[in-house]
C-alpha cells in the first residue's frame, strides 16, 4: 500500500495490518491548487517506493494507491514502466476525476526512479514482467538506436557543423564493449563513433529527443529500459549506467 501525507496532515498508520506500506511526505497540489516544483529534493520517497514497488510485481503481490492526484500519478507511471500504457490510460497531460488530477511531476519522479531501480536489481527477470510497449529487446534497441546515429549523421555531416533534424536528437549515450562511457550532443562527432564502432561493440546506447514530437514518439530511448515519456531521471540514470557497465572512461562531447 502506498499511501501520502501533506504539511496539514498525519501520516497514516498501518503497522496494525498485514500489508506492507509507505507512507510518504508528499503534498498534494490538487488541494492546494498549486504545482510541483522542479527540484532534486521534490518526492524524496520516490526511490524507496520504487524498490518496493518493483519487488512486489515480482513477488505478485497487488499494489493499492491512495486515491488522490498523487496516488493517481504514481499508478500512472507504474502502469507506464510495466505496461507502456499508463500515459494513454490517464492522458497525456491531465486526467481529471473528481477533484483528482494526473500530476505530470509525480509521474516522471517515480517514472524515473523506477527506471533508476531497475539498473539495480540484477535478481529480478523484467523481461517476463514488462509487456505491451514496455517490453522490448535490448539488442534490437541497440540496432535501433544505432541506426537513428547513422541517419542523424548522414544529416548534419557528423562533425558538428549542424544540429540533427530527422530524428530531433538532443544527445546520445553509449557505452562499448572496450568500456568507454560516451556522450555526444546533438550533431557532434557520430562519424567518427560509427566508423570506430559496430553495432556489436556496443554495451549500452540510448538517446535523447529535443522534443516528444519526434519520429520515435518519446523522450528518451534506451537499450535498458526502453521507451521513456520523460527524460527527468538522466543525471542519475547514467551515474548507475556507468557503475553497471564497469567504465573506466569517459568521452564527452558537449
């Protein structure tokens, strides 16, 4: 069970009953009319709910929200990491039901967290738990991305002279097998990369869009966690990407 508390409320107690719980400090801006800000330190639960609600899709376990925008918004994004459909259920901006609405915020928090979480339960199988758009493989992500480098490189020369147009890249993320950790912005230095690089030598690839409105259809794409509405979670993300993979070296291009 996953429950909130706001600054004019408890925190509920549930130590009485079977299930397990968190009950998280999170205000609910629903009630206040307000908005969530954009801060490292906003939903500081969102990792400790993640693991918990990882673990327990694993175990089979049911999962209950407390039913207010800030549950709503967390079953939103749990639904999108395991099934790809939480953001069509709910909408793509806003859901309202009754006084509930979809808080865009909350989900990418705990989108993100998720994903974060994920990297790091090596004992867990998400490839029989993901389904729908969430399910993916990781080498066909790979040869994906892959080829969106190349058509991005054929546009702007590879050298850095232009920005990437046909996909509306922002950055690149690889990691190869000689464990390298690389970064490119929009634009730079893919020729290079491609030349030195088959698909078979990278370890990890993902990409970042300057927009949702591109021909792939997300924020962000990657050859661990798939599709991604939401790119929040990146700083961290690579941290644990980088850890995971065992890179000694980085190559930015920025």
């Amino acid at each position: 069970m996953i429950c909130f508390y706001g600054k004019d409320e408890q925190p509920v107690d549930l130590s009485r009953h079977e299930a397990e719980y968190i009950c998280a400090y999170l205000e609910d801006v629903s009630a206040h009319g307000g908005a969530t800000e954009n801060k490292k330190e906003f939903f500081p639960d969102a990792d400790r709910i993640a693991d918990m609600v990882i673990r327990a899709v694993a175990e089979g376990k049911a999962l209950y929200f407390q039913e207010d925008t800030r549950g709503l918004s967390c079953a939103a994004a749990v639904l999108e990491f395991f099934t790809g459909g939480g953001m069509q259920v709910f909408g793509r901006v806003r859901y309202h039901k009754g006084n509930y609405c979809l808080d865009v915020k909350i989900c990418e928090k705990l989108y993100g967290a998720l994903c974060c979480a994920k990297l790091m339960h090596n004992d867990i199988d998400f490839d029989s738990l993901r389904t729908g758009r969430a399910a993916f493989d990781r080498q066909e992500m790979i040869s994906k991305i892959y080829d969106i480098m190349t058509d991005e490189c054929a546009v702007c020369g590879g050298d850095g002279n232009a920005a990437g147009q046909s996909h509306r890249v922002f950055a690149f993320a690889a990691v190869t097998k000689d464990k390298i950790f690389y970064y490119f912005a929009a634009g730079l230095f893919y020729d290079g990369f491609l030349k030195e690089y088959s698909k078979d030598d990278i370890e990890y690839f993902g990409v970042e869009f300057d927009s949702i409105g591109n021909t792939c259809g997300a924020a962000f794409i990657d050859s661990e966690c798939g599709t991604s509405f939401t790119n929040e979670h990146l700083s961290d993300y690579f941290g644990i990407i980088k850890e995971k993979f065992g890179v000694n070296e980085e190559q930015i291009y920025d």
